[in-house]
C-alpha cells in the first residue's frame, strides 16, 4: 500500500472531534468521506476536506477510494458498522469500546478474519507515549517482575453533555462502558494483558443521570500481579492534580475551570436540550471550535500511575516516566509530542503498511470488554468473576 492511507469516517460526533487534530497533521492518512446523521456534520466535512459525505454508513464503506473505516459510532452500532466495512473489503479502525456485548466482539473478529483485513480499537489511552515507555521498561525487566499496578483517575465524566443512551448501562453508557476502556487496558497492558479475576463495586448516586459514575476494582493477573483501579466522574475532585495540572488531552488547566461541566448543565431543561448541546459542541455544531494547529504541550494521559515492580516504582505522567528506584529516583523525559495521539496513527499504518501485528487488535480489545462486563457483574453479585478470553499484549519490540 502507497501514498496515504485513506479514510472513511463513520461518525461526526465527539470521538471524531477528538481525534481530528490527528487526522488533520498526520500526512500519513488522508480524509476522504465521512458518514453522519446530522446535516451540519456532513457540511463541515465537505468543506474542511472536499470529500463527500452522507447520511448512512455504507455509503462510505462501499467507496472504492476509502481503505479504512474510522468507526466513530454510538457504541450501540459498532459492530453493525464494522461489518458493513469488512463487507466491502476495508480495514477498520474501531473507537473504543470495541462493541456492548462480548458476543458482538467475536463477530467482529471472525468478520475481520473472514475478510483478510485489519481490525485496530483505539484510540485507548493504553497508546499514550508515557505507558508505552513505561511497558517497555517492563519488558526489559530492569527492575524486575511487576506486582502491583495502582490507577485512579477522578473527572467531570458524568456531567458533560450526554445523549439519552449514554446514561442507560443496557446501551453501553456509564463510566465503566466508556472510561474502563482506557483504565483497564492501561493496566492490562503494564500487567501482561492475562486477568484471570476481576471484584468490583460501582457506584450510580445520581437519580438525574441514572448509570454508573464510579467503580473501584480489583484485577487479579494470572502470573501473579495484580492492580487496582478506581474511576469517579462525579465532577468533584479532579486527579489531573496529581498530574501536574494538565489535561487528559495533555493541555495547561486553570482552576477556575472547577465546575464548568455542572455549570453548563445547568442551564439544559431536559434530556432533548441536553442531546442539542451535545451536538452544537461537536463537529459542525454551532459551538463547534476548529482545533488549533499547534502541537500539544504534554502527552494525553488517563490519570494517576504506579506500577509497583521488584525494584522500583514506576509512574508514567503526562511528561514522561518517574522512576522510584531502590536508592536513586530520576526521570526519563519524553519530548512531546509533534502530533497529537500519533501512536494510533503508528499503529495504524504500521499494521497496513508494514504487516506488523497490531497491538489494539479485536482480541485484545474483547479482554478488556470482558473485564470491564466483569466489573458490572461482580458489583451486581458481590462476588469474583473469573475471566476466560484474556490475551497477552504482543511485544512492543
């Protein structure tokens, strides 16, 4: 495969606005259709990008000049949408999380198989620069066996703008659908990727937003380590404290951002003016702010790290690894980056290009589903869930 990758994007909405400063400076990959239901979408599109765009998905995918499909879909759709794509002969790049139920995962696995084409999930915040480096290290086995892995990350998940199935569990909504996606494949992939058991409680202590905002978990590893994560988007404390004042997107944050998601809902009445909102900050929207052309500040992160190994403590920030050793403590300093969330990009193209096999690919992302279900499972019957698709992550060199 020569030139850029071309892509097709299923979805407008907020995942697309995140990653479309990635798309936009990477000249390895190139826009070229999109498929949305919202008309402001589809025009933003066409102008920014001069490609076509519709209102349905396999428009996209049957194109002959589309070679992947950027699945950006409501988690509902996933696997409806990607075997459209793999129908039609194209690769699939998937957002997490990869699909509801673990049912849908296999199907679009085998679809994959079936069709001799690539299926990545991502972007995870299992790709970010700082984790990978801090894997590697792992894997060097410098400091010996990893023990414990500790992850908490407090946000405002639960209180920005929402449609209705984002806040129905069935539907794949809460915290544990959509933001243990990123924690538990960060903590799968610096554990070996292999949970053999998942405890857990979750917490829904809103009436008004009727899901799961918080959960704390306990994933034991079948070689013996085990990591803890605890997850609040409750829009109280905020642990980008803890990160040095920066974002997840890697920007500055001020303080007196504290509260603006509370603050902006409280001007919705309803769950319909809720979705409106929603759809006016994203793409195309009437509040939607093109991206800024300059590089970001600070690696993404996904909150508060500690690996614990034999000798040394390791804690990947938004700036690069700290090193808690037995005698000595230092940092490895990672510049940042040129392209935001470029290491999807080079995973990506990796995979196409090269033939390499990727990291993020279907089975990967179904172990953490499964892990992320056993979650809601072993809350809802206070008990330990045993796992039985888990795979370990393949090596990064």
């Amino acid at each position: 495969m020569s030139g850029p990758l071309r892509i097709g994007v299923a979805g407008l909405g907020r995942a697309f606005t995140l990653m479309l400063p990635t798309f936009a400076a990477d000249a390895r990959v190139r826009l070229v259709a999109a498929a949305d239901p919202l008309p402001a979408a589809r025009a933003q599109f066409t102008r920014d990008f001069g490609g076509p765009a519709f209102p349905d998905v396999e428009a996209v995918c049957s194109r002959s000049d589309v070679d992947v499909v950027y699945i950006a879909t409501p988690h509902q759709h996933h696997a409806a949408h990607a075997a459209l794509a793999f129908a039609h002969g194209k690769h699939v790049l998937l957002e997490k999380p990869m699909a509801v139920t673990l049912d849908e995962c296999t199907a679009m696995i085998d679809a994959a198989r079936r069709a001799s084409r690539h299926l990545i999930v991502g972007h995870s915040h299992s790709f970010d620069r700082p984790v990978a480096r801090t894997r590697e290290m792992i894997e060097q086995r410098t400091f010996g066996d990893v023990r414990m892995i500790t992850a908490i990350n407090y946000t405002d998940f639960l209180y920005r703008p929402r449609r209705p199935e984002e806040l129905a569990t069935d539907a794949g909504g809460g915290v544990v659908f959509s933001q243990g996606a990123h924690q538990i494949d960060i903590v799968r992939l610096l554990g070996g990727g292999r949970v053999a058991t998942v405890r857990a409680a979750t917490g829904a202590w809103d009436p008004a937003r009727p899901t799961e905002g918080a959960y704390s978990a306990l994933l034991s590893f079948e070689d013996g380590p085990f990591a803890h994560a605890t997850y609040s988007g409750y829009a109280h404390y905020d642990s980008d404290e803890l990160m040095g004042g920066i974002g997840e997107m890697g920007q500055p944050k001020s303080s007196a951002d504290y509260g603006a998601a509370r603050r902006r809902l409280d001007a919705v009445g309803d769950s319909a003016s809720e979705t409106l909102l929603k759809a006016a900050r994203n793409y195309g929207g009437a509040q939607y702010v093109p991206p800024s052309a300059a590089p970001p500040a600070a690696w993404n992160h996904f909150g508060f790290i500690v690996v614990s190994c034999d000798r040394a403590d390791l804690r990947p920030s938004a700036q690069g690894v700290e090193i808690f050793a037995d005698r000595e403590r230092t940092f490895e300093a990672l510049p940042p980056p040129r392209i935001p969330r470029v290491e999807v990009m080079d995973e990506l193209h990796a995979a196409l290009v090269d033939d390499r096999a990727p990291i993020h690919d279907g089975r990967w992302a179904r172990a953490t589903l499964e892990a992320s279900l056993a979650i809601l499972a072993s809350a809802r019957e206070r008990r330990d869930v045993v796992l039985t698709m888990q795979v370990a992550p393949e090596r990064s060199t």
